[in-house]
C-alpha cells in the first residue's frame, strides 16, 4: 500500500512545532477568507435575484375615465369697423351782419384725398311694395224693374189686370124704360197706379143711357194692376147690355 503524501499524524501531535502554527493559522484565515467570501457572494447573489423579481413587479393602475373636454365658448362677435361721424353743423345764435368774404377755392381747401366720406354713396330708395289686391266678392245681379210704361198700357199676360172694390152698376134710366129704348153701351176707361177710373169714354150706344152709366162709373175704385209687383195704369172696355125684363 502506497504510503501517504500528507502525514496526518503531523497535524495531532502534540509537540510544539512553530512552523506548525503558522501553517495552521494560515489556513485556518484562509478557510475563514473564504468562506466569508463565499457567504459575501451568497448575499450579494440573493440581493440581484431579489432586485430581478422587484423589476419583473409590473405597477398597475386603474384606467381612470377621460376627463369631458371643455365646452366651446361663444364665438366672439365680429367686430364692426365703425365709419367716422360726419361733424354736426352747429347754427349760429347771432346772425353776422358783415357779408362773408368770397374765397377763391384753392387746393387746400378742395376735397383732400383723406377725406372719409368720399365714398359714401347715397343710400338706394327703398322699394315700394305693391299692395296685393284682392277681388271683392261680386254682389248677386239686381234685378232691374223694367221702366215703367208712358201712359196706360194693355192688359197681357205679364200683366196682372186690377181687381174692383167698388162697381155698381148704372141704373135703367126711367124715361128710357117707359119709352121701351134697349140697347148696349160700349165704354173704354182708364184704372191708375192708385186704383182710380178716369178717361171715361163712351164709344157707342143710345145716348138715353149715356149719363147713367157715366155717373155710375165715377163712384168705381179697384185694386190696380201690376207688372213685375210694380202698379201700373192700364187702358180697359167694358159693355153695359140694358134690356127691359118683362
């Protein structure tokens, strides 16, 4: 069996060996050293493990609402470009008595290029509306009552002849009758507007009846006759027959 290069009996003895010591306390600094260093590079390991992890530590927030974005104020009003006043003329309270002096015009006093109100064109008239006309309803048609007629007119079918009130009847004259006299007695007259019988004429018959039958007739009165609703006077004929009833 091979011998041993490290004699550990050296290390248990008991002698004193100087040279010993020194070996021994030198290693034993050395293990020291190193183990120090050994638990130094431990910490400092678990020191960069442990900052790898506090970076792979993500911070989260809460997402928070965007804030509502201001409202737009009122748009600002344009400004109006304010042309210059003309000067007000004043009126004198005393009126001068010396007549002004008449100034040959001149270039300063003519119209300067500056002057404000060159341009100012007079302002166009305003125009005239013209009022909307509007039709008036047309009123119904009138009716006209046609002209009356001059003078008495006949009796037709647009006419409505006249209605008597009051006709006696003439009287068989007396003498007439003793003298046996008959005979028919023809009389055209007149009806006016107000009922009224005038223009008694008698056209034929004896004479010996002609004053009865003229006194009877003047005491008639008759509704007159109509045109249209309008009285009018109309021209009749009437026959008195005297016979003697026997």
């Amino acid at each position: 069996m091979a011998t041993s290069l490290v004699n550990f009996g050296t290390w248990t003895t008991g002698t004193a060996d100087p040279v010993r010591r020194k070996r021994l306390a030198l290693g034993y600094a050395v293990g020291i050293a190193l183990s120090v260093a050994l638990v130094g590079a431990a910490i400092l390991n678990s020191k960069a493990i442990a900052a790898e992890k506090e970076e792979e530590i993500l911070d989260v927030q809460l997402a928070t609402e965007p804030e509502p974005e201001p409202e737009p104020g009122p748009a600002p009003e344009p400004k109006v470009e304010k042309k210059p006043q003309r000067p007000r003329m004043q009126v004198p309270i005393e009126m001068p008595l010396d007549k002004p002096k008449e100034v040959e015009p001149t270039k300063d006093n003519s119209a300067s290029d500056d002057d404000p109100f060159k341009d100012d064109k007079p302002a166009p008239p305003p125009k005239e509306e013209k009022p909307i006309v509007r039709e008036a309803p047309k009123p119904p048609p009138v009716r006209v009552a046609p002209p009356k007629p001059k003078g008495p007119m006949q009796v037709t079918e647009n006419v409505t002849p006249p209605s008597p009130i009051s006709n006696a009847q003439p009287a068989y004259p007396a003498d007439a009758k003793a003298a046996g006299i008959e005979g028919t007695v023809v009389v055209k007259y007149v009806v006016t507007e107000t009922g009224q019988v005038t223009n008694i004429q008698i056209v034929r018959g004896p004479q010996e009846f002609h004053a009865a039958v003229m006194a009877a007739m003047r005491t008639w009165r008759f509704r007159p006759a109509t045109l249209d609703g309008q009285p009018v006077s109309v021209s009749r004929v009437i026959r008195f027959p005297f016979r003697i009833k026997t």
